[in-house]
C-alpha cells in the first residue's frame, strides 16, 4: 500500500540529485551556503522548526519545499550604505527531505537541497575571481539522527529531544550553495503543547570549516529558533491555523549573525499538510534575506 504513495517522493529525490552535477567545481570555492532554510520534518513542525517527537516506528515522513529569497548576499559601504556588489541577489531553492522512526523514540533522516535558479554577481568586484554565479547547484546534504528522551508524545505539556546532524557538501560549495567541507551540529529541541497551541524551541552549536570571504570570518557557529503554531480551524480531517518563527545564528565574527522572521497559513487533511508564507531579515548580515517567499508539502504514512 505504500509504495505508490512514495514514486512521486522518489522521483523528486532523484530529480534533485541531479542538479548537483550542474555545479561549477572548478570555480573558487565561496565556502558558505547563501540559504539557511531547511524545512523541518516529523509529526509536529513549524516551518523550519520542529517539535520533540519523531516520526513513529515503521513510518515515514516526507517534507519538500520551494523558498525564493531575495538578497542574502549583499555588501554594502560602512558610510551612506551604498550597493558595493550582490554576490547572490535572487536565488529559489529545493529541499527535500525524509525521516524515518526505527526504535522507540529514534529516527534516522536525510534531506537534500539544490538551488533551481541564481543571480547575482558571485565574487565579481570584489575579488579576481570573474567566473558568473552558476544557476543551478547541489547544497549540503544533511544526515541526522534524532532521539526523544523527555515527554510523552501522546500527552500534552512539555517535550525534549536532541538531534545530531551533518552536512557534506554536493558541489555547490563554489556557488554560495553549500558550506566548503563536512559540519557537524547536535541540537537541543523543546516543546510545549496545549490544546491548539504548539511553541517550539531549538538551540545548537554547528562546527563548520572555518572561511574568510569579503573580509569576514565565517565558521563555527551557534544556531537558535523559536516560534509557534495556532490551530484555527478543526473539522474532522480538515485543519487550518497560523505558525510564524524567529531563526538565526550566532557567527565568529561581525556580519555572521543573521536573524529571520517567517509567518504564514498551514493547511492540513489529515496527515498532508501545505505551508504558504513569507520571511524577512531583521539585520543585515549574510544568510539574512531582504525577503522570502516559501511553500512546503509534508505527509507521512506507515511503511506497512
């Protein structure tokens, strides 16, 4: 019965795995991924967050996304904060992802990004590396494992898990698409649950190869979210409600610590789920877009 619930999954996976052969690997390596979305996965998410509970037991969760994001990358002067240059001015992402629960309160996932679609102007006018900004590139492939130790998840109240995930990179690393290397970050995920209302809460320390770019260092890292969802709308197998988020990071150095706002409508018919909203950055620094329009799928169903 599952199988043909999961062609379409499958075949969005390999389309996406495709598009990391369209890097350009012989460009200098830019070192840092210009998107910092990734959608989370499991039974309880807000857009980039995620409650404490995995995916049960012989079940699957799936998750993809499109996000367009307009100037994550841009330098600007110190006085009058005139445009220097726009390393990465319109870029639209894939992501697809899938977790799977495989002991008690344990489960295994994996997510791939690509960039479908870029402009801007790479390391051109800054340095003397004139190659174009690629359209197309693989992101960082993401490995986790996630383990739920504190809460019932069948109960309302508090909930704790901790996530360990690393990246490796899929040819973008030359196309401010993925991150120069292998990262690794544990996580430490929190809940609350009452009646209609979800807060979630998400605080890591991401170890990444260390890069200097436009006279910034960039390299380990902490990382935050918090936010919250709203069940408006409960009828049957139809729901419908309100989820908006703060994330960011904490970098080595000034012009590493972006911060983001994201709001939006979720609508769901059971376990299929459909998220539409918006983002905006709150400071200036890389990875924190002038804006963002996202919309992400998620469903999950028993493996048998």
């Amino acid at each position: 019965m599952s199988r043909p619930r999961s062609v379409p999954f499958t075949f969005l996976l390999a389309f996406t795995l495709t598009l990391t052969h369209l890097a350009h690997a012989d460009a200098n390596s830019t070192g840092i991924a210009a998107d910092r979305f990734s959608p989370g996965i499991g039974p309880l998410t807000l857009f980039g967050g995620e409650a404490a509970e995995v995916t049960p037991f012989a079940q699957l969760s799936w998750v993809v996304s499109l996000s367009l994001q307009r100037d994550p990358l841009k330098l600007s002067t110190q006085l009058g904060g005139e445009v220097i240059a726009r390393p990465v001015h319109d870029q639209l992402v894939s992501d697809v992802g899938l977790e799977a629960g495989f002991w008690k309160r344990f489960a295994i996932g994996l997510g791939v990004p690509a960039v479908l679609y870029a402009d801007g102007d790479r390391l051109r006018g800054t340095s003397a590396d004139d190659a174009p900004l690629a359209t197309t590139a693989g992101g960082d492939l993401r490995m986790r494992l996630k383990a739920a130790f504190i809460g019932d998840p069948a109960r309302q109240g508090m909930h704790v898990a901790v996530l360990v995930q690393v990246t490796v990179p899929l040819g973008g690393q030359s196309q401010f698409a993925a991150t120069d290397g292998v990262t690794f970050e544990p996580r430490l995920l929190a809940d609350f649950r009452y009646g209609r209302f979800l807060f979630c809460a998400a605080l890591g320390v991401r170890f990444a190869p260390e890069r200097t770019l436009f006279e910034t260092t960039f390299g380990d890292e902490l990382t935050w979210l918090g936010g919250a969802s709203l069940a408006l709308v409960e009828r049957g197998r139809f729901s419908g409600g309100l989820v908006a988020e703060f994330a960011g990071a904490v970098g080595p150095s000034d012009g590493t610590r972006p911060a983001e706002f994201r709001g939006g409508l979720r609508a769901a018919l059971g376990a299929l789920a459909v998220d539409v909203g918006a983002g905006a950055g709150l400071v200036g620094d890389a990875g924190a877009p002038s804006w963002r329009l996202f919309a992400v799928l998620r469903h999950s169903f028993h493996l048998y």
